[in-house]
C-alpha cells in the first residue's frame, strides 16, 4: 500500500475521536514505524511501504482508535523543543506546562543569572520541568524526586538521551528523602491537582490511559498543595521562589494557603486559553 492511502486509511479509524488530530497522529505513528520525519511523509505520497509495516500501522491505530493516547504508542512527547521519552506509567508532558518552565528560566536570568543554584522538582515524572530547566541553563543543579519507579525510570532515560549530568534524580515522597541540610533557590512542581469525584469526566485518554497518582489531588484536588506549601519553607533559601502548575480554578485557594504561609510577591500565571495555569510566590521570613 502507498504511504497516501494508508495516512487516510489510518486517519479514517480514529478520525471519530473527540480529541486529537487524526492526520498529524497518523503522520507521526507511520513515520516513527518507517523511521523518518514528518516532511518525508509528506513528500513521499507514493512510495510503497512493506506489508509488516502495514500490519503494525494498522494494528496500532487500532489500539489508538480506543482512546490509548498517541504518545505512549511512539514513545514520545514534544516539551520545550525536546523529545521526551514517555511510556505508560508517567504523565505525558502538557504544552500549558511550559508556562512554567518559561518563567523559571527567564527568573533564573534575572536573579541568578549563570550561577550554579539548586532547583527542586517535586514530582518530576517523566522529566518535563526539570529536565528542560537542566537543559537550557547548564550551570544549575536540578534534583528531581518522584515516588513512581516508573517515572524515576522514565526521567533517567531522558536525563542520558541529553547528557544532563546537572540532574540528581531521588525516589522521593515529596520531601521525605531530601536531606535537610539542602536549600534550594527554586521549588517547582506540578502535583496531582485533579478533584478525585472529576477524574471520571476527563477523556478517555486521560482517565483511562494515565497514572492515577499523577492526577487525582483528593477530594478538592489540593492535597499536594497543603503538604507541599508549608514544608516547602525548610527546604527553600531566603527569597527562594516556590512555583506551581494548579487547575484553572484553583488560583485563588492556592493563592491563600501560599499567603497564609507568609510568601510575597505571589502570582498567578495564565495559560493559552486564559486560564489560571500555575502560581508562584518567593520566601520571606515574617517580621
Ligand atoms: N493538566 C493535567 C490534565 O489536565 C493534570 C496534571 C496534574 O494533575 N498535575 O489532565
């Protein structure tokens, strides 16, 4: 069969998915299973492709056809402009979450610019935070922790496929394997945070596919918050920044517990759709 007819073919199964974008998804499976790039696909309309490679195309649409998410079929997810390695068990990056990283890295410039700080990400899953902070600013020190062996196997495998020997990855619950004498500059996370009665209405890619640990925050989805704001205090330098991913109507609650806790300058970042999408504030000793 030509590259052409089985794109259409392929897109055609899944094209009754609510989410997703049938054609790209088709695209990136068939040119990860012939090992070549999109614009290859594109301009090779004709060419013929093997029946083996036929068979596994249409047998992992099939699979994609029933909401299995797209990126744990090629093994991989677009973050910041790198490709990282995800597979079932780990949380798939999320474009909103660069938000996040994007303020990281320009704070880091202006406040500690090509110093070497430590940067801790809590709950590091499959590297996406940390990682690309590790990558763009190779004189800081990041450590990842996770509890998930899966996602500490997952955020291994990308610390090496970059090189990044500016990243300690610890198993971790929250802080219980930190040593206490560390002080971070910056505390980034993005914790479960999805209310656990609301995860049964997230699509199916999501709530069937995805770790449960990495999503559901309790019964408000704040849990993660509660335990990490004021044991975040220990861990953090003076005028150190805590930063957070949040759901898009948990801004202002965040916003409170932060305050309560004596952090300044708190704010709440928006994402792409204008929702609120991460919250930040820095440590200061109250007077
Ligand atoms: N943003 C993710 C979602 O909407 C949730 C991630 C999280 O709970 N940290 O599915």
């Amino acid at each position: 069969m030509e590259i052409n007819q089985l794109l259409k073919k392929g897109a055609n199964m899944i094209k009754g998915r609510q989410y997703g974008n049938p054609v790209l998804e088709a695209t990136l499976l068939l040119g990860e299973l012939l090992n070549v790039d999109n614009t290859h696909i594109y301009t090779h309309g004709k060419e013929e492709v093997s029946q083996v490679i036929v068979d596994k195309f249409l047998e992992l649409m099939e699979k994609r056809s029933k909401g299995y998410p797209i990126q744990y079929i090629i093994n991989k997810k677009e973050f910041m402009g790198l490709d990282f390695y995800v597979e079932e068990g780990v949380l798939i990056p999320r474009s909103d979450t660069e938000i996040l990283v994007e303020y990281v890295l320009s704070y880091i410039e202006e406040n500690h610019n090509n110093q070497p700080i430590n940067i801790l990400d809590i709950g590091i899953g499959s590297g996406a935070i940390g990682l690309s902070i590790a990558y763009y600013k190779r004189n800081v020190n990041v450590y990842g922790t996770d509890i998930s062996d899966v996602s500490l196997k997952v955020a291994n495998i990308n610390k090496n496929r970059y090189n990044l020997d500016n990243v300690i990855l610890m198993e971790s619950n929250l802080f219980e394997g930190i040593n206490e004498e560390n002080r971070f500059h910056i505390i980034a996370s993005n914790p479960p945070y999805i209310p656990k009665n609301d995860i049964e209405t997230l699509q199916r890619e999501v709530k069937d596919y995805e770790p449960m640990k990495a999503l559901d925050g309790g019964k408000d989805g704040l849990d993660f918050y509660r335990r990490i704001i004021p044991d975040s205090k220990r861990y953090l330098i003076e005028k150190g920044l805590l930063i957070f991913e949040i759901g898009y109507d948990q801004g202002q609650q965040i916003k409170s517990m932060m305050t309560d806790e004596g952090f300044k300058d708190i704010k709440i970042l928006k994402d792409l759709q204008g929702l609120d999408r991460v919250v930040l504030g820095v440590k200061e000793r109250r007077s």
